[in-house]
C-alpha cells in the first residue's frame, strides 16, 4: 500500500513538472506576437489586384483589409513595406519583415524558405496565403484564427 501511494505521488510530481514545461504553446522563437502586440507589425506589399492595389495612403484591397483587421485584433501599427515579391519575400526570409502580401498561393517556390498561414481561400484551384516568418508559431496560429473568424467576408468579397 505505502508503495502504492509513494508511486503515485512520484508520477504526480512528474506529470507537474511536464505541465509546468509546457507553458504557452505554439511559441515563437523570435517572440513575433509579443513584439508585434502593442507595436508594430512589419507588412511588406506588392501589388497584385484585387488581392492587393497599390494607393496614395498605402495598399487597399483584401488582402491589406485584412491586415489592417488583424493589427486592431492585436493593438497594433501597421508599417508597410513595398517592393517586389521577390525582395519581400528574402526580406521575410532574413526576419526584416512579419508577412508579406501580394496574392500570393501555396505553390510557390518559396515555400522552403519561408512559412505560410493554412490557405485562407481558394480561388479557381488556387490557395491563398500569407506569408510569414518561419518557426513563429504563436504568431501564426494567432493570424490563422483571425483568418478563419473572416471566412464569411473573405467569401462575400470575393463573390462576382
């Protein structure tokens, strides 16, 4: 019986110790979420209508809406970034950046280099994503959820 007892309390203390490891998941290495909440999120754009239209005051479009959504979801400022796809994309590679826009789809070549939210729409066979910093998997997690809570007006947008 004390044996008993004295095993329980061992795996109990074992189990504490994994659980208490095990504080906020996903993470992010870099610490993108935190960083971003309260101050800046850092959006690199090319533009590719109507995903995204270049303008006076910066990009429109659904894509840029989206963004602009998202940053009130988590406080944050947004700091556009335009170039071509291809600079944006090594821009996000090497971190200078948090996502880049430009009605971009999951078939790209870039897909080794860098991460991708899960498709938020799919236009004539083609999946639509964000991209994003490698790894940082709070911060694409918490952009994921704000994609999906969108799916209705991405859908009615997107409606001829």
């Amino acid at each position: 019986m004390k044996q008993s007892v004295q095993l329980r309390l061992l795996l109990s203390l074992c189990l504490y110790g994994l659980l208490a490891g095990c504080t906020q998941y996903p993470k992010d290495p870099e610490d993108t979420l935190t960083k971003v909440t309260g101050g800046t999120l850092v959006v690199g754009y090319s533009e590719n209508a109507p995903w995204v239209v270049d303008g006076a005051n910066g990009p429109s479009g659904l894509e840029a809406d989206l963004v602009r959504g998202y940053a009130k979801t988590v406080n944050a400022q947004i700091e556009w970034k335009k170039d071509t796809e291809q600079d944006l994309l090594h821009a996000l590679e090497e971190n200078q950046l948090h996502m880049v826009i430009a009605g971009i789809t999951d078939d790209t070549p870039w897909k080794k280099n860098i991460s991708f939210t899960r498709p938020y729409t799919e236009l004539e066979k083609k999946k639509h994503v964000f991209c994003v910093i490698k790894g940082e998997n709070a911060f694409i997690t918490s952009l994921e959820k704000f994609l999906h809570s969108q799916k209705s007006v991405i859908e009615t947008r997107l409606q001829p």
